[in-house]
C-alpha cells in the first residue's frame, strides 16, 4: 500500500498550480475505508469505472432540469461535461467536483421562456449569472472571502435556498397533476404518486449507491409505470441519429430578465463555499485559497454554457455523497465523468430518449426534490444554530420567504422581478437594515 510513483512532471501545469496525480496503492487492491487523497489515484480500470459511478450520481438531477424547462438535455449534458472540465483547469486539479444542472436556474428560466425568444432569452440570464459569478470568483481570490459571510451569513444564505426550494412548489403540481387527455380527462396523477412512493422506499430501503440513487431510481420506476399506461412516446427515439452534435444555441440580449437571474448569484456562492467547506472537512485539507477559484470555475462554467445552450451549473451534492461513502477523493474520477458526459451527448438517441420521460414522472420526482432543496435551507439555519428568538434573524427570513413563496412580483422601468428576486432582495435589505438599527440602539440580538 507504501508503493507511489509521481505520474506528471514537476512543472506539469505550473501556471494553474495544476498537479497529477501519485498511484494509489498497488493498483490492484484497496483497503475497505481507505482514504484516496485529490492528488492520487488508483489504477486506471478502478478509475474510469468510479469516475462512470460519478455519471450516475449526478444523472437524475442533471436530467431533470431540461426536462422541466424545456432544455435540449444532450446540450445540457454536453456543458455539464465541458464545465467540470472547465472546474478541474481552472482549481489546479485540486479540488474533486462536478458540475451539473442548477435547481436554481428553473423558476427563472421558466419565466424567461414565457417571453418572445424564450429559449434565448433565458440563455441571456443563464451567460449574465455565470459572468456576476466569474467576477464575485474573482474578487475572493484577490481579497479572500469575508465579506461574503458579512454580506450573507447562514441565516441569509439558508432563506435564499429554502425560497428557491419552494418557490417550486407550484411547477411540480403543475406537472403531476397534468391532463394527458383532453377527451378523456385523463392526468398524470397515478405515474406521479408511483414516482413519489419509489424514490421514498427506495432511499429507506437501500444502503450505500442505491440509496444515493433514489432519485434517479425512482425516475425509472415512475418512467415504467407511464409506459405500462401507455404515457411514453418512443417517435423521437426512431427519428435520431447514433452520432451527432448537440442542438446549440445562442443567447438573445433582453435585460429585462436580469431581476429573475442575478439573485441565482446568491445560491451558486452559498453551494461553492459549501462545497469547499465540505472537501475540506473530508480531505482534512484545507481549501481556503482555492475558494475563489471554485466560484470563477463555476462562472466560467455557467457563461460558457448560457453562451452555447446548456443551463447554468452548479458543484453537486450527490457527488460529495459519493465521495463521502467511497473515501475515494481522486480528481482523476472527475476527469472520466467530465469526459463520459460529453461523450454521451454526442450520441443524440440518448438525448431523445431522455425527453420521452413523462410529465407525471417530472412532477413526481419535482415534489421530492423541491421539497428536499426548501429544507436544505433548514438544515443551514441548524448547523450554524440560527437563534430567531432575535427579530434581526426572524423578521427579514419571515418575510423574504412569504414573498418567494408566494411569488410576489412586480416591474420597475420595464425590467421585471419575480417571486425569488423580491423575496432575496427584501430579506437582505431588511436583514442589514434591521442589524445596523439595532447594533446602534442596542435594542436586540444581532448575532
């Protein structure tokens, strides 16, 4: 297990810190629990069959967002595989991640592509956030990354997600209770609660992978259930090609749709600094300067995609659990499924048959994952023990959260801002407004 030999040459990469990666083991066998550091890896066979394992982990997530926006998802794919690429240049190949399709691009995108040029339209807000992200990456790595718990510490950060979550709500009853019949009056109701029932026996009854896999297993035990009901189309299928390009596209200019995207900002910086958080405290490393880094590389990411088709990207959660249950930390695997990924999208039949999943199965799946991201705001108000016995914290995440929730909306000078956009804004101004009055009167808690 002693037995490492250097793979790169010692200046390989040198204007990006960019390192390779020292053989792990014998490359042949591994301790069960036996930690696989960023820069190691094992052998090659283990590597690209982990790195795959990668693919399936981000899989349902990744897929569910085009489906549900209308994306094309072979182009959706194509940028998740360029973008984690694109992550793993721009940090040195130091930090593990992949970056697939942000939850929090769908209500915005969604009411861009209500507008004329919809599609294009939403590809502008997409290129617009990954640019206001670049340059956020970029200011952290030159002033280091403070300011960012001042401007938005964890009470805020976790109102934002938990807006955004349920601000959803209304998108998933939308497609499970969808009418497939007109004549017949038939709904997508039965395929979603299936869908719903699989991904929850599925998570309490498995272990390990599968477990981690709910979500895409239920997707296919929902997708079984429609075509038994005859709810699957196979016409697009017959009608692709093997091999293929993507369907790209490029933004069309519309400000207007700036209030609906740039509040996205907010969460792909609170998912960053917890992804590198969360690397860190696995690795027992400590990633502090690679946190601007990790935000320009999802900018970037996001732009380059928002410019060619793809939706905006995000580091994935359901890969840090992979990693948590593998200990197999190797930037090498991320390299394999930056390169699967687009690989699979060059094959258009696959594309296809992933928009065959029905309405239902999307509803279905919708109602746990949205639910699942509202309470991930929860869960940051817990692990940094949020007191809202201090109206500092309980006022401005109160209010903010009805506002998104309940999608309050409204235009200034033509430019329109929704439910998520008035609800972040409102409980930022309220929160720094509220801390500043009583920090000076002494009149309440401010921490």
């Amino acid at each position: 297990m002693a037995n490492q030999m250097n793979l790169a040459p010692e200046n390989s990469g040198a204007n990006l810190g960019f390192s390779g990666w020292r053989l792990h083991g014998d490359g042949k066998t591994v301790a069960p629990g036996e930690v696989v550091a960023p820069d190691e890896r094992l052998s090659w066979a283990r590597t690209v069959s982990m790195g795959m394992q990668h693919v399936v982990a981000m899989f349902g997530a990744t897929f569910l967002v085009p489906l549900i926006t209308g994306f094309p998802p072979a182009t959706t794919l194509f940028f998740s595989g360029v973008g984690t690429i694109i992550f793993l240049l721009i940090t040195g190949n130091r930090l593990p991640s992949y970056l697939g399709s942000s939850f929090a691009f769908i209500a915005p995108i969604g009411g861009a592509m209500l507008l004329p040029n919809g599609m294009g339209v939403a590809l502008f807000g997409v290129l617009c956030t990954g640019i206001a992200l670049a340059i956020v990456g970029a200011v952290v790595h030159l002033v280091g990354s403070d300011w960012i718990e001042t401007f938005m510490p964890p009470v805020m950060t976790g109102t934002i997600v938990m807006l955004i979550g349920f601000n959803l709500a209304g998108a998933a009853k939308n497609n499970f209770q969808a009418v497939l019949n007109e004549e017949t009056g038939a709904t997508a109701d039965l395929t979603g609660w299936i869908t719903v029932i699989a991904i929850v026996l599925i998570m309490v009854f498995f272990r390990g992978i599968l477990g981690r896999l709910a979500i895409l297993l239920g997707v296919l035990v929902g997708y079984v259930a429609a075509l038994i009901q005859g709810q699957v189309n196979f016409d697009a299928i017959e009608n692709a090609d093997w091999i293929g390009l993507p369907q790209f596209m490029l933004p069309v200019a519309d400000f207007s749709v700036l209030g609906l995207f740039l509040p996205v900002v907010l969460v792909l910086i609170a998912e960053n600094v917890g992804h590198v958080k969360s690397v860190a405290l696995m690795t027992d490393r400590n990633y502090d300067k690679l946190m601007g880094r990790a935000l320009l590389a999802d900018g970037v990411a996001t732009a380059v995609a928002g410019f060619g088709g793809g939706s905006g990207t995000t580091t994935y959660a359901e890969n840090i659990g992979v990693m948590a249950a593998t200990k197999v930390y190797s930037t090498a695997l991320y390299w394999v499924a930056g390169i699967t990924a687009l690989l699979l999208s060059l094959i258009p039949k696959f594309g296809a048959a992933i928009n065959t999943v029905p309405t239902g199965v999307i509803g279905g799946a919708g109602v746990v994952l949205y639910g699942m991201i509202g309470l991930l705001g929860a869960r940051i108000w817990v692990e940094n023990s949020v007191k809202f016995t201090s109206p500092v914290n309980l006022i401005p995440a109160a209010v903010g959260l009805i506002m998104g929730i309940a999608d309050f909306s409204f235009n200034i000078a033509g430019v329109s801002f929704n439910g998520i956009a008035v609800g972040t804004v409102t409980a930022l101004a309220l929160y720094h407004l509220m801390k500043a009055i009583a920090k000076v009167r002494g009149t309440a808690q401010v921490d």
